[in-house]
C-alpha cells in the first residue's frame, strides 16, 4: 500500500510539472496554515488536494480547523478543487 501511495504520488507531481505547475514540499507542523502561507508567500491561485480523511473523536476538532482553512483560502482569493 506504500509502495502504490509513494507510485502515485509521483505520477501527481509528474503531471503537474508536465502542466506547467509548480510542486512546492514545505514542512510544518500546521499543515493548513502552511498551505495558506505558502499560497500568499508564492501567489498561488488553486490548490487540488485529496479529500480529508475524518475519524471521530479527532473529527469535531478537525472539521473546525478544516472550515477556518476554506475560509482563510477564500478570503485571499485561492480555489481549493478536492480530488476524491
């Protein structure tokens, strides 16, 4: 199951260079606000991101955090499409 995650994971960032994006890897323990960062700091306008994997009890708090992420996103004008 790695292996493939690792396979495919590749092939994304693959694809996005072959699409004239740029792959960015920063390391953080706040992933969202990182994302959000990241996206003012390099002008980025779309962000595609997997759909977010939720698992009660940790859900209530990470449906808070993710809802303040599409805020924060929105407000500085950034696209958020959510692969599933």
């Amino acid at each position: 199951v790695r292996r493939q995650r690792q396979m495919c994971i590749r092939d994304s960032f693959k694809l996005v260079t072959e699409l004239g994006g740029e792959v960015v890897q920063v390391q953080s323990p706040d992933v969202l606000g990182s994302i959000v960062d990241t996206c003012r700091e390099k002008q980025i306008t779309t962000v595609c991101m997997g759909s977010p994997s939720l698992s009660f009890p940790k859900s209530l708090f990470m449906i808070l955090k993710y809802r303040k992420f599409v805020r924060d996103l929105a407000q500085v004008n950034i696209d958020l499409i959510i692969l599933a």
